[in-house]
C-alpha cells in the first residue's frame, strides 16, 4: 500500500472499515472480478494446441 492505512473507528476505537485510495480500490476489484471469472471457468475442459489454432485461425 502506497499510502499510509487509514481507518474508521468506532466509540470504543474498534476499525469499522478502512480508506483507500481510489486506484488501490479500483485495483481490488478488477482482481476480484478476475479471481470470479477463474471460479466461475473451473470445470472448463482443457483443449489441445491444435485445436486452439483451428479455433483462432
């Protein structure tokens, strides 16, 4: 993290959330957006070299 960590506190000083600079977030989501789309492709079947360059040519 590039910046210092900031956080939210409540009465009793427990961190409630934290602030994070908009990239930093903007970062976590695309990763987390990626990590779904592994999740969601896990039970594809694998496909041969071959077949692949069938496929894209």
């Amino acid at each position: 993290m590039g910046a210092a960590e900031q956080y939210v506190i409540d009465e009793k000083g427990n961190k409630v959330a934290s602030i994070l600079p908009i990239t930093e977030y903007q970062h976590l989501k695309e990763d987390l957006h990626d990590l779904a789309m592994v999740a969601e492709r896990r039970d594809e079947g694998t496909m041969s070299r071959a077949d692949l360059k069938k496929r894209v040519l």
